[in-house]
C-alpha cells in the first residue's frame, strides 16, 4: 500500500492516479495531523507528500515519519521547488524528489524502485525469522515444515507464507489488503477474495490436527490473526 498525503485531494487526484498504475491500494489523506498515526498503523513502505498547495508542516511531516517509521521511503512531490526545498527535504530524511510537472512513467519509476528496496528490508527482517515456535505449533521456513503438536501440516507454498507471516505476529491484527501487501505482493492487489480462500483451505487443514483448529481466527470488520492464546507460550528464533 501507498500513502498520498495533500491539503488538497482534488488537486492530487494526477498523483493518485499516477501511482495506481504501480499499486492498487493506494490511500490518500488530507489530514496532515492523522498521517503519521496512520503510517504507524498501516506501515505503508512508501509515502508521497504532494506539496503542490504547499503544505505548512512539510518539513514537520518527513521528521516525525522519520522518528516513527523509519523504514518507510518517502517522496516529495513539490510544486515551484527551490534548490534550498530540495536540499533540506533531503537531509530531513526524504528518499526522493520530483516537482511539477511531472512525467507519470518517470514517477512510477521512482515508485517502483522505493517499494523494491521496501521489499528487501522486508525480506532481510524475514530471513532472520526462520524459526517461529508457539507452545507445540512450530513452523521452520528454512525446511518449509510446519506442525501442531509433532502432526505435520500439509501446506501449500502460499498457505505456508500465510501462516508463517501471521505466526510470526501472534495476536496482531492483519486486514485483508495487508496480508495482500505482506504475503502476495503489491501485484496482487484489489483481489482480497484470494485471502479469503487461502484462510478457508488453511483452517481447513489446522483443523484436522487437535489443536489447530483456532490458531487463524476471524476478527469480524477488521481481518485475521494468529490466535496464541490456544497455545501454552511464545518463542520465536
């Protein structure tokens, strides 16, 4: 998912629709105020600040996002740039710049190499989790093995990415635009059905051993999490 943050969402609506063509999930916010808030929830990997009505707390914006999503790339998309707006917007912590008037293909390039390096940091994060152990549920990605009490799971490629991803979250929250994002990738975006039926097959499976069958539990209006209250402790390697 992409963040769009402008004063003005009809003047944005060029950048919007620019960025749509790179990733289907792509929000956008007004409220300068809520925007941080909002990354700290949602964890966009990239975030635009459409400056083109000149947003008071433009510098403000980049440092707090700094401070509290320091993973996230940020670009400035600025309207009568000067050098100096540039340079400083740079040094605060933005990984890009581009002013008006902008070539889209040149600004969904930028895009796109943000949200591959975002996928790096990610994969690397990942990579040193391998193991996830919960009370008698183990689930080990370097040997793509997966059991609930020694009864080993018959997991599909994507179903294991699925159930690694939220073990390694137990009791977090996951809607199904962010499992889209996390597990599938931006590419599959606007196809939340897939979730649903990856979630189906796999309780599906969990449930056939004794203790499996409320680890993927439904929170109703909000999304999916690993239940590890079903289980005696939490251990991750």
């Amino acid at each position: 998912m992409i963040l769009v943050i402008s004063s003005d969402r009809f003047k944005s609506g060029s950048v919007v629709a620019c960025i749509k063509r790179v990733s289907a999930e792509c929000d956008i916010t007004s409220a300068t105020s809520q925007a941080v808030q909002r990354c700290i929830q949602f964890q966009y990997p990239v975030v635009i600040i459409d400056s083109y009505t000149r947003l008071a707390n433009h510098y403000g914006i980049i440092q707090q996002l700094q401070q509290n999503v320091p993973d996230c790339a940020i670009i400035v998309v600025a309207h009568q740039a000067c050098d100096a707006e540039r340079i400083m917007s740079l040094e605060l912590g933005a990984q890009d710049y581009i002013e008006y008037p902008f070539n889209p293909a040149e600004l969904q390039a930028r895009v796109r190499v943000q949200l591959r390096r975002a996928a790096q940091v990610k994969n690397k994060s990942q990579s040193m989790q391998k193991l996830v152990q919960i009370g008698g549920f183990v689930i080990d990605n370097s040997y793509h093995r997966a059991a609930v009490d020694g009864e080993e799971l018959p997991l599909t490629a994507k179903e294991f990415a699925l159930l690694h991803f939220l073990a390694r979250h137990p009791d977090q929250v996951f809607s199904r635009e962010q499992l889209l994002s996390s597990v599938w990738g931006y590419q599959y975006g606007g196809f939340e059905h897939t979730v649903a039926s990856h979630v189906n097959r796999l309780r599906s499976k969990l449930s056939k051993t004794k203790a499996g069958a409320h680890l993927v539990e439904t929170v109703w209006g909000v999304g999916y999490k690993f239940n590890s209250a079903c289980l005696d402790m939490v251990r991750t390697a």
